[in-house]
C-alpha cells in the first residue's frame, strides 16, 4: 500500500492524535489521508509539513502556533481556508491555490506575497509581516484586509470596493485613499505618516482609528452611523462633527494641563475632569493635544 513520508514526529503524533496514524515510523497510509477536507494542527511544535502535498481533497488547513519556516501548498490546489499564522515563515507562495477564500498569514516574517491569483479571497491578514508593499487590486472579493505592523509605504484599494473592515495601522503610508470604499465600516490607520485623510463619503463607519499620524484637520459628519472615533496625537486645527454625533450631553475627559479644548458647540454643557474623552452615544477618543476646536454644523 502507498506510504506518504512525513518527516516531522510532532506532525505524525498530530496525524496519530486525530485517527489518521497508528504507528509512529516517519509514514502515514496515503489512503488514509487523501480525502481529508479539513485539517486543524495548530500548535503542535511542528517545524517540517513535508507529506501535506498527498492531501490531495484539502480545502481547511490550519497550521498556525508552530515553528514552521517554509510551507509548500502548491499541491492543495482544493484549499479555501488557510491559516498558517504564528510560524517563522519567510516567504508563502500561494500562486497554486486560486480557490482560496481565506488567507491569514499574519505574524511571521514574510517579505513579500503575492495574492494576484487569489481572486476569490475575501479575506486576508498579512499583518506583523515585513511586507514592504502590497498588490491587492485583482483581489475585488475582498470584505476584510488586515496588514498590520509591516512596512507599507502604500496602500491601493481602489478596486476593493466590498471591503467593510480595513486595518492598516503601524506602517509607512503618507497617503490613503477610500473614496471607493463606501462599504466600509471600520477604518484603522493610526500610527502612519498620514496628513489627510477624506471620509466624506464613507458614510456607514462605525468605527474609525486615525491615531498618531501627522493630520491637521478632520471632518466626520457625513459619517452618520459613527459610534467611535479615535483621534488622538495628530496636529489638528479642527475636527468637524454633527450635532446628533454629540447627543444632548457630553463629557472631556483625560486631559492634559497643556491643552486648550475650544468648543464651538451651541449650549451644550460642558464636564471638565481627568481620563478619556467621551460622549454618549458617540465615543471619541482624544489625547494629547496641543491644540483642539470641535465645529459643530447644522
């Protein structure tokens, strides 16, 4: 009968743990393994995957808290889900398997990945890579981008126009567009080198993190469904937002003896004290300002 070889004891004991292997002698029962759909070995210290090629039916794998630093999948042609999160990768080539719905690769130390043939994914987390750039413009399916903590000094997502979740924050980007992302709902982009950011016509955010980037004014009052706004350590002149954002009350929070708030709502009351700042129903988190002037508009 056909042997497949797997090199790795802790991945053989993983096969022996989940049915699939009685004998721990470095093979496995090709027929025992080549319908498997689904294959969840997460942190199982295994370092080599050599074998998972005979996995022939594979559509979920999951191999994510282990210590691999190569994977080939290029004969999982059948894989949908692939997490292979919390390894050692550097590279991950996934050219092969164009059925892939979902890809999360995030925390390794990838250097570059090319999802151009993943034309079905809909979501995909690269983030804590070392990704100096990123192409995901044949990527039109995508709902949820998360690239996190890598090095991108640009970000095109024009022809993204389904995403409703965008985390980009902890890069380089001097510049986002989402003029063509109407659908978003959260935005996180903080801590990059952005000094203007338009969400004018992303009118269902629900939550936006803008923090510590280089901005000097911001305007969400078109963003009517906006219940969280993080803002804080940019250079703002102003934010602009709309009187049903504030509500009848709020309260300022958390503030610095060095800034000076100027308010320009009208007849609302104000509460001075320590902490965070915070309204109601619209929770708007601002620290560390120099300056700070709210324009409410009618």
């Amino acid at each position: 009968m056909e042997k497949t070889r797997i090199s790795d004891k802790n991945f053989e004991q993983a096969l022996i743990d989940l049915g699939y292997d009685d004998v721990l002698d470095g093979y496995v029962l090709t027929d025992n393994i080549k319908n498997i759909t689904e294959l969840n070995i997460n942190s199982k210290y295994i370092s080599d995957l050599t074998g998972i090629e005979d996995f022939k039916a594979l559509t979920d794998l999951d191999c994510d808290g282990n210590q691999l630093a190569s994977l080939d999948v290029s004969k999982n042609t059948a894989l949908a889900s692939l997490r292979c999160s919390k390894n050692q990768l550097l590279s991950l080539d996934v050219s092969k398997n164009t059925a892939l719905v979902n890809l999360y690769c995030w925390s390794n130390q990838i250097t570059s990945l090319d999802v151009s043939k993943n034309t079905s994914l809909t979501e995909l987390c690269c983030s804590e890579n070392k990704l100096p750039s990123l192409d995901v413009c044949k990527n039109t399916a995508l709902a949820g981008l998360w690239c996190a903590k890598n090095q991108l000094t640009s970000l095109g997502i024009s022809k993204n126009t389904s995403l409703t979740y965008l985390y980009c924050p902890n890069n380089q980007l001097t510049s986002l567009d989402v003029s063509k992302n109407t659908s978003l709902t959260e935005l996180s982009c903080g801590i990059n080198q952005l000094t203007s950011l338009d969400v004018s016509i992303n009118t269902t955010l629900n939550v936006l993190d803008c923090w510590e980037n280089k901005l000097t004014s911001l305007d969400v009052s078109k963003s009517s469904a906006l219940t969280e706004l993080y803002c804080g350590d940019n250079q703002f002149a102003f934010v602009i937002v709309n009187d049903d954002q504030l509500g009848d009350r709020f309260e300022i929070l958390k503030m610095d003896d060095e800034v000076d708030l100027i308010l320009g709502f009208n007849n609302y009351k104000l509460t001075r004290r320590k902490g965070v700042q915070k309204f109601p129903i619209f929770n708007i988190v601002l620290e560390y300002f120099n300056k700070l002037k709210f324009n409410s508009l009618k």
